[in-house]
C-alpha cells in the first residue's frame, strides 16, 4: 500500500512540476511496453530459477501477475499526473 502511494505522489509531483499537459494516453502505452518486457523478464528468471508452482502461472511472479501490478501502477502513476496537472492549473491562476 505504501508503495501505491509513493507511485500516486511521484505521479502527483510529476503532473505539477512538469509545464504544460501531460500525455496520458502515451504514459499509459510506455507503461503497458515497460509492463510486457518486465513481465517476459521475470517470468523467464522465474521459469529457470524458482521452477514449479511460480513458473509461468498466475502467481505473483508469474508474467501476467507483473503485467497487470505494472499496468495498475502506471495507472495509479497518471491519475497521479493529472491530479498535479489540475494542482497547476489552478494554482497558478
């Protein structure tokens, strides 16, 4: 949880000291690229080094657990953004 929340403050802190509009259409794509790359990566570690139940499966090392805890982080991360985004826009006004 705490980490979530670091990523949500990061993002926050991105957003407002960033000038102008963010891309979130394109932060989510690099996120969902970085996602997919990390996911091939530790499942193939996984695979070879903890072999069994954490393989390839749906556990937490498994590729599709790191897909989507990196989708939601990349997602907690923009709504991050657009919240410091609103935060200048109305604090600079």
């Amino acid at each position: 949880m705490l980490f979530e929340l670091l990523v949500l403050l990061i993002g926050i802190a991105f957003g407002f000291f960033h000038k102008g509009k963010e891309d979130f259409w394109g932060h989510l794509k690099t996120g969902g690229i970085i996602g997919i790359v990390l996911a091939i990566i530790f499942a193939l570690l996984s695979f070879f080094f903890l072999p069994g139940a954490l393989g390839l499966g749906l556990g937490m090392l498994g590729a599709i657990g790191i897909f989507i805890g990196v989708v939601i982080l990349v997602i907690i991360f923009i709504i991050g953004a657009f919240i410091g985004n609103f935060l200048e826009a109305k604090l600079k006004k």
